[in-house]
C-alpha cells in the first residue's frame, strides 16, 4: 500500500500535534509521496521547523478540525495534553476511524474513551525516529484488525521500523528497551569520552572518537547479519586491550547486571506512570 494510494484529499489523515515527532512523521509522509492536501494538521502552534516546511509543502494548520469524519487520526501530542485533546477530537471520529496514538504512556482505553473511536493502534517509537532511523512498536485494540495494521505500517514506517505484539502490557517493557534505550547509548558515548579525558586525551577530541565510535558501532551493527555477541568477539583477540576493558565490563558487577536493573527501572516507573491516568 502506497500513501499516496491510501490518502486523498477526501480521505485524508489528521496529525494532531506536528512537534518534534509528529513534524517528523510528516516530513517522512511527504518525502514518501504523500500529497500534502491528503493531510490535515491541527496543531494551534507547531515549532519554528515543522511551520517552514508545512508553508513550503504550502499546508495549513491550526485549532481548527477539518469539517469531515478522518479515515485516520495520529495523535502525536505530549501525554498530558490528552485528557483535554481526545475529547477535541471525537468530533471527527466514528466508527470506521483508525486512531494511532504515539504517547507515551496512554492506554488503549483511555484512547477509546476520550475520542469514542473503536478501532485503535497504540504504538511507542523512540528519537531516532526524527531521522527516519527509529522503531516503533504497536498494539492494537483489534489484532484481527488487518486494515489498521496495514495503514498503521504505512504511516510508522516513515519514522524506521515497526514491530507488532499483540499484548498491551508488554509496551511498558518496550518503552524500557527501546523507548528510553536511545538514552543509554547517549550515556554511554559521553561516559567512554569522560574515561578517555580520564587517560590523558584532550576532551573535545575524546569527544570525537566515543561519538564516532558510539554512531559507527551502531551502523556496523545495522549494518551486519551477525549477532552483536559476534561482532563483539570479533574485535576482542585474547589478552589484548579490549579483552582486558571486557573483564571489567562485564565482572559480576558490571554492565549486564547494571543493564537489567535499569531496565526494570524504567519498565516498573512505566506501569507507575501509566497507572493512576488508567485508573481514572
Ligand atoms: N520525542 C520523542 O522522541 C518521542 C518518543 C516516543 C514517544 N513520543 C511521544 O510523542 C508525543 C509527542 O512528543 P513530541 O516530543 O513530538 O512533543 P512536542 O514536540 O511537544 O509536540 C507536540 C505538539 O503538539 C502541539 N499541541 C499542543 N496542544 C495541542 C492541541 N490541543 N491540539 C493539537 N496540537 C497540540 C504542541 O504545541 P505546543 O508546543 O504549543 O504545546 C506541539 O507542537 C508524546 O506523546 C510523546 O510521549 C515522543
């Protein structure tokens, strides 16, 4: 299915919220062939970014709802705005609208509830997501629901890659993996440039060699069909530098253990955060 072929000015799709991930979904829509009139953006006060290339694509946006019921309708506003978005938006809902929800942390039933929609696709992307290189995990109300799989397929794959489950409480692991991972690969490009100043290298060139070698690891590693463990041992020969760097990496104490208890960190504030909202 192409956008172009999904999406018309008729039957458009309606972004709510054109930030920072939803100007970037829309850029990727665009880029993809997407006409810009087979989109509908409300959103009162996008940022500077996404309102240049919204006027050059020569769209419109604003508070306004279109004056037709949306085929689909992405909702891409922050988590907080929602109690008072999804009941904005009801009005272009019925029964054959397919919402897809971006946010962190808004439940299935909560999507139901606010907009009355009956077919719904939650999903959690993560920041790389912004250059077209993130993935995107989804759930939907209905797994039998092809239709909205396909479409939610077409839509999310301009932000990178899109995996399925077919239980909403695994998004709360996911948000812990994928969601907030792109975090820890930050952290760890700036702890390797501050243990290479640590060893008499000048800061901003250490700097350059943990970024370089943070973005050229993970392109190796999209880049080969090998398991990461692979590419690991592949550079480790025994009893050389990184042999010795691995010991201490990964002792007892080390980054596997501390990868797990972050993990379940993030994983339990997840069901935290999206509890007392669910409970409402
Ligand atoms: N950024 C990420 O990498 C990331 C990753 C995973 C999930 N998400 C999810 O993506 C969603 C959007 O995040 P973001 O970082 O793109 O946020 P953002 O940059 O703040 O974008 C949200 C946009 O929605 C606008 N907005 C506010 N109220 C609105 C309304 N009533 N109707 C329509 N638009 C409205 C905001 O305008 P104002 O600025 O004027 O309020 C802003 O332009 C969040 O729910 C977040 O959980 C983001």
């Amino acid at each position: 299915m192409t956008l172009a072929d999904h999406f018309t000015p008729n039957r458009p799709v309606v972004l709510a919220g054109a930030g920072k991930m939803g100007g970037a979904l829309l850029s990727g829509w665009l880029a993809g062939g997407m006409p810009p009139k087979a989109v509908r953006v409300v959103d009162p006060s996008p940022p500077p970014d996404s309102a240049a290339f919204m006027a050059r694509a020569g769209m419109e946006h604003g508070s306004t709802l279109p004056k037709l019921k949306a085929s689909v309708l992405v909702v891409a506003v922050k988590p907080q705005m929602m109690g008072t978005v999804l009941p904005a938006l009801a009005g272009i809902v019925d029964e054959r609208t397919i919402v897809i929800s971006i946010a962190a942390g808004t439940t299935i039933a909560q999507l139901r509830d606010g907009t009355g929609a009956r077919r719904i696709v939650r999903t959690m992307p993560n920041t790389p997501a912004q250059i077209g290189k993130g993935v995107t995990v989804a759930v939907a109300s209905d797994p039998a629901d092809l239709d909205a799989r396909e479409v939610t397929d077409a839509l999310l794959q301009a932000a990178g890659t899109v995996e399925w489950v077919n239980d909403e409480k695994l998004i709360d692991a996911v948000t812990a993996v994928s969601g907030s991972g792109p975090a820890y690969v930050f952290l760890l490009a700036e702890t390797l440039a501050e243990a290479g100043v640590a060893v008499g290298l000048e800061p901003t060139m250490s700097r350059r060699l943990a970024d370089a070698t943070v973005a050229g690891a993970g392109a190796l590693l999209a880049h080969s069909r090998e398991d990461p463990a692979v590419l690991r041992k592949n550079v480790t020969s025994p009893g050389g530098t990184t042999a010795a760097a691995l010991a201490v990496l990964m002792a007892d104490d080390g980054l596997p253990q501390l990868m797990r208890r972050a993990v379940q960190e993030a994983k339990r504030r997840a069901e935290e955060l999206a509890r007392p909202a669910a409970d409402s």
